[in-house]
C-alpha cells in the first residue's frame, strides 16, 4: 500500500503538463540499449494514465548535466524533474554531478527527489 501511495505522488503534476518527456543520459552504446527499454517503459506507463509522454536515451560522450541542459532548452521545458543522489568527494570533484549540475546551473526549474 505505501509503495502504491509512493508511486502515485507526482501524477498530478504530470498529468498538469502538456507533454512529458522522459530522458536517460548514457555513457555507451550497450547501456543506452538498456536505457531505451527502461524510458520506452516509464512513458507507456504514463500514457496509461493519461500522461502525454514520450522517451528518449541520449548517447553523451561529455558532461551528462550540459548535454542535458541542451535537451530541455531545444525542446522548451520548464522544469526538469529527476532523482537527486550524491556520489563520494572524490569523484564529485572528478566527475563533477547531474545533481549539482541541476541545483547551481540548470535552464529550468528542477525538482528533485532523493
């Protein structure tokens, strides 16, 4: 029952959007055939309630939060909603972070869930 409840939290603020776009940003071509199979999924779920939503898995050989930024300002997006995690110093100051990316410099909006 929680799990359910968990789920169904962001629907109405999907369903207020006038398109969805669902999009994994990968690093290689044998996980971006994975990610295609996961985003095809998430949106034939939501079309399922009612959400207009499309899918996209996007090969990125450079930053993941620039490439991404590029996404949502071509296709007008006002907000960007993702899941939020952090990784270890190290490899935050290295890789720098998606997350990060999105909280200091992001063209839209971003609401985040960890």
């Amino acid at each position: 029952m929680l799990k359910q409840e968990r789920q169904s939290r962001p629907l109405p603020l999907l369903k207020s959007a006038q398109d969805v776009m669902i999009v994994e940003i990968t690093s290689d071509e044998r996980e971006n055939e994975i990610a295609t199979r996961r985003v095809v999924d998430v949106a034939k779920w939501l079309r399922q309630h009612n959400i207009a939503a499309s899918a996209s898995a996007e090969l990125c050989a450079g930053d993941a939060g620039d490439y991404l930024d590029a996404i949502a300002v071509e296709n007008g997006a006002d907000i960007i909603v993702a899941g939020a995690y952090g990784n270890g110093r190290l490899r935050e100051w290295a890789f720098c972070g998606v997350t990060r990316h999105l909280l200091q410099q992001g063209p839209a909006c971003a609401l985040l869930m960890h």
